[in-house]
C-alpha cells in the first residue's frame, strides 16, 4: 500500500466527498447446514415454517437441501445487518425443532457423499432449472465440496459518492463507466491483499475426515477422525475446497469489465471434454444444463464478484455488461465456529474500511506473472498463514507476511479515522485495532483460537462443533425479535408460498424448450 491511499483522503477530505461515504450500503449472506445433535446432515426437506426456497428473499436454500442460507436486505449500516443476521436465526429456529444450525464452514460428518441431498425448488421451470445447476455441480466436482458453507459480504457505495468521487478525479467518461472501473480497481487490490483477510478471519484450520474420504492429503490427524494442519487459517479456501481444473485456464484477474465478462462468456459457451463425457440429458434425465466450461456464471468460484441486480429472466453477465457494477460480493469470509452468527460488527466494519482502502489504492492493472504470484500467497496463507517467518511474493521480491500485514493495517487504519470523523463514531479504527493484535500475536486469531479450543475439548472436530451450534441455538432462542421483525419474516413465508404456486401455474413452455432459449439468450 502506497502513498496513493494517503493522497486520494486528503482530497477526498478537503473537497467534501468523504461525507457522501455515509451512504455506503451492506447486505450478508450466511450458509449453514441444518444437521442432528450427532452431527449428522439433516435428510429432512426444506422446513415447511420457513416458506418456500425458491421465493422467500430472507431465507433460501443452496447446494443441499440442508443447506439454509440467510439474506439480509441492502441495509446502510453494519450494526443493523448483523442484527437483522441474528434475527433470521432466531426466527428459524424456533420452526426447525430439535435440528441444529452447523456452526463451521467445513462440513459435519458425511458418510456418503450419496446422503447429501440436492436442493428441490419445486416443479416450475426457473425451479427445475435450479436443481438441474446443482445435478451438474454434482457429477462435476461431486457432492461433497458443495457442502461447505461460508459467508457473502456485498458492498456498494452510494451514486451521490460517486458523482462527487468521479468529479474530484477529473474523469470525463459516463459516470457507469467510471463506476465499473473504480470497482475493478477495488477488486484488483482485494485479490493482492485478500490474503490478510484469511489471516485476519480464517477459521478452518480443521475438519471432519470424512470429507476426504478416498483423496490424498497431507493433512495432520487429531483423534480419528479429525484432519488439520497447524498453521492453516482457511481450510475451505484452500485446494482441499474449492477447486476447478477446468475453470484454472480461464486466467481471470479482474483488469476490466469488458475482459472479464468476455472470459465468462466465453467459458459458458466453450465445450470441455470431460463434460461431455457427463452428458446433458441422458435416459430422459438431465445431468447437468449443458457441458460447456461453465453451465452458468455463478459457477465460476472466485473471492470476490462484481454484480449487478438482474430484471426479471436477465443473465448476470448482460445486467453487467449494460448496466455496470453495481457492488461487489467479498466471498473469502469462512463462519466463525466461536460467534453465534459466524461474523460480528467488528468484522463488517473493519472489512468496510479494507474495501475502501482498496478502491482508493493504485490504479495499476495484475500482469499474468502478479496474477499466478496472488494465487500461490493464498494458498500459502490458507494453508500455512500463521506458520512463523511465513514469506509472500511480490513482483518486487519475498516480503515478510507479519511486517506487509502490519503495514496494511496502519493504512487501512487512515481510511478508518476518516470513516469514524463521517459517522461520529470509534467503531472503525476500534476494529482495525482489534486485527493489529491478531498480526502481532498469531494465537489471537480464529483459526489459532478454534483449534485451540478443539485440542482443549479433547473431541472431534464433529463433536466440538455440534457443541457450539448447541450454545448458539440456545444463544439465538433466547434472543427477543421484534413483533414487526417477526410480523415481516412471517409475511415473507407466506408470499413465497403463494409466488411459487403462481410460477409453476403460469409456466407455458416445456422445460427442453425454455432451457435452449434461457441459452440461447
């Protein structure tokens, strides 16, 4: 981080365009697999009490059945995301009984990959198309990765910032173009510090061996059927997680708008051969939308997205191209097993001041050498991120991880004093505070502090866990929601219900014809 950063607050300061940053605007999005009190995955379907998956907007399924995902709406202020985060667990369990929600990103004891239930959105042309998606994930990948669950932080800022933010640099392009590049700037100085969010917030360093059953590791064990390694941060963003062969080509390191949407469409369109192997429609059942690189754009795993709201029927990749960026989608962010929710206002505030710090950063694009060096730093922060005397690379040469992560943080502490003067309030340096003393002492960290508590609990990594989504559930039933709260979660359920009979009443093509033209599209 540069003296760029220092210039971009003074001006941003002295010409009165910091104040329009009040308007930033936060919305999270939290997965959680619903399981027993021995940590078995739930085989049950999506609870009846929390409406329909395919309409309700607060809460939803993903990959499985069993796995919920909560959404807040656009809210502008961290507190009130997390709180309305609280509020949706608080109100789902009172209708899942005696289920759990699993309180870690790593999933629990999974047998079979075949007990893994894929998500059902109902008999409507858009549902089936959903649960087709995830058939395709399946014979892809396999069942098992798409179990793992993590947290969404979307992020924008206001247009008031920036038209003010566009005028104090002088540009003259539209203000749509100007926007999308500002956010490509932001998400190209993310993917070179991301690697401090891992540190930072990373909180599986372990997991239950039964999620790589039949695959090579070197992986320490503790107990018989608990993986980990004991320096890891992310376990779940690292090669034993997420991973694609086919998508590694596609060389996608956010430089513009024009360039990434191009790959995307590109790999949507682009054949792959062990795809076609799959088949799409084989006996009369469909394995996967087609056996392109990518069936369609959500299947492309990177940490962190450009996005824009799609209309009715739209694909995200048109929406972007005609519309620009509207936010972005930080996707790193691993549950905390320690927090009831798995994220906490400290953290939000703290990632938006990060995201900020990155927007105001230098300009300068990621050559094909800096993108593959970003790709070998995560994966050395996920896997060894505490480990003493641990090195990044640079195009500049080896740098020290501890001595780049404290110099980050004293930037990104600038960007925080400023955003505290806007809003009259400690909450932002407070926060970045709290990270210094995680970069100074390692076993501050999630992930240290996780396995610690593990090792100390002398249990399984299965067993820890349904212990703490134990004393969250308790934690969240005992919560108080107001009746307004509650009067809207409950209007929420009841619409879903009735806007997906209305869906599957209305549809009017054969599902064979509205996928070719949802394609062709």
């Amino acid at each position: 981080m540069t003296s760029v950063l220092e210039q971009q607050l003074d001006q941003l300061t002295s010409q009165g365009t910091a104040q329009y940053l009040k308007g930033i605007l936060h919305g999270i999005e939290k997965e959680g697999l619903r399981v027993d009190h021995q940590g078995f995955l739930s085989q049950s379907s999506h609870p009846a009490s929390l409406g329909a998956a395919l309409t309700n907007p607060y809460i939803t399924t993903d990959y499985s059945e069993a796995l919920l995902e909560f959404i807040t709406p656009v809210l502008a202020e961290p507190d009130a995301a997390i709180e309305f985060l609280d509020d949706l667990h608080t109100y789902s369990y009172q209708g899942l009984g005696d289920e759990l929600i699993w309180a870690g990103s790593m999933p629990c004891t999974i047998p079979k990959a075949e007990d893994i239930p894929i998500a059902e959105f109902g008999s409507s042309n858009v549902g089936q198309m959903k649960h087709i998606y995830r058939v395709g994930l399946e014979h892809r990948y396999g069942k098992m990765m798409q179990t793992i669950a993590g947290i969404h932080y979307n992020f924008s800022l206001p247009d008031d910032f920036w038209q003010a933010y566009q005028a104090q640099e002088g540009n003259t392009d539209s203000l749509q173009a100007f926007r999308s590049a500002s956010y490509f700037k932001l998400i190209r100085n993310f993917r070179r510090y991301s690697w401090l969010l891992l540190y930072l917030f990373g909180a599986s360093p372990a997991l239950s061996s039964s999620f790589l059953t039949g695959r090579t590791h070197e992986l320490q064990q503790h107990k018989e059927q608990t993986l980990y390694l004991p320096y890891a941060t992310s376990l779940r963003m690292s090669d034993l997680g997420y991973s694609n062969k086919a998508q590694s080509s596609l060389n996608i390191c956010f430089n513009h708008l024009h360039t990434y949407t191009r790959s995307l469409h590109s790999a949507i369109h682009t054949p792959y051969s062990a795809y076609e192997k799959i088949g799409v429609k084989v006996d009369g059942n469909y394995r996967q939308l087609n056996s392109n690189i990518l069936q369609i754009e959500n299947e492309y795993y990177s940490d962190i997205r450009p996005k824009r709201v799609t209309r009715s029927g739209e694909k995200p990749l048109h929406a972007l191209q005609e519309r620009g960026v509207e936010y972005v989608e930080v996707r790193n962010t691993d549950i905390n097993p320690l927090l009831p929710s798995g994220i906490d206002s400290s953290q939000a505030h703290f990632l938006d001041a990060f995201l900020i710090t990155c927007l105001l950063m230098s300009d300068k694009e990621i050559s094909v050498l800096e993108c593959d060096m970003l790709s070998t730093n995560l994966q050395r922060v996920v896997t060894r991120g505490r480990e003493p005397g641990l090195s990044l690379e640079t195009p500049e040469g080896e740098i020290d991880l501890k001595a780049a992560g404290i110099d980050a943080l004293e930037q990104i502490a600038l960007t925080a004093t400023m955003l505290d003067q806007i809003h009259q309030t400690s909450a932002y340096s407070s926060a970045v505070v709290a990270q210094k003393v995680k970069m100074v002492d390692a076993s501050k960290t999630p992930s240290a502090m996780v396995l610690a508590d593990l090792f100390a609990s002398d249990t399984e990594h299965s067993e820890w866990l349904v212990q703490k989504s134990i004393e969250h559930k308790n934690n969240f039933l005992q919560r108080k929601i107001s009746p307004t709260r509650v009067a809207e979660f409950d209007a929420s359920v009841a619409d879903s219900l009735l806007k997906q009979a209305d869906i599957e009443a209305n549809d009017t093509l054969e599902f064979d014809q509205y996928l070719a033209q949802y394609m062709e599209s």
